[in-house]
C-alpha cells in the first residue's frame, strides 16, 4: 500500500538477528555484513570470539560458518 512505512531500523536489525540465530544460512552476504558491521561498532562489549567472528564475516561473509552467524545474531539480539 502506498501509506505503509518502511520497518524502523532496529526492528529489522531484530528482526535479522532472529534470523541469523534460526536459519543462518539463509542470509545474504548483505545480512552477514550488516551484523558484523554492528557486532563491531560496540567492539568493546562483543568477546573476542565474537569479534573475530565479525572481521572474519566482514572480510569473507560466504566463508562464515553457521554457528559464527548465529553467535553474531545473538550478540546483535543482545543474547551475547
């Protein structure tokens, strides 16, 4: 419809990190990106692990492993 509004940012930054924790392989290279992206910029609260799960995605998201994207969509859920 022409009056709906786009989904809020942080809503559907949630709504990704659900799916990063559910069904982490159906991202895109686009979704990796944006929570390691997010993962990183509060560096100071994300582990070390967490951490580098985020530089190793951001340098090769298709190389990521599942259970790295699910650690990501957990910390950006506030789960980490």
């Amino acid at each position: 419809m022409a009056h709906d509004r786009a989904p809020h940012a942080s809503s559907s930054l949630h709504d990704l990190a659900r799916k990063a924790v559910h069904t982490p392989k159906l991202l895109t290279k686009e979704e990796v990106l944006r929570l390691a992206e997010h993962v990183l910029k509060g560096g100071e609260h994300a582990s070390e692990v967490e951490r580098e799960a985020a530089k190793k995605a951001t340098h090769n998201p298709e190389g990521v492993t599942a259970e790295e994207i699910a650690l990501l969509g957990k910390k950006t859920a506030g789960e980490g």
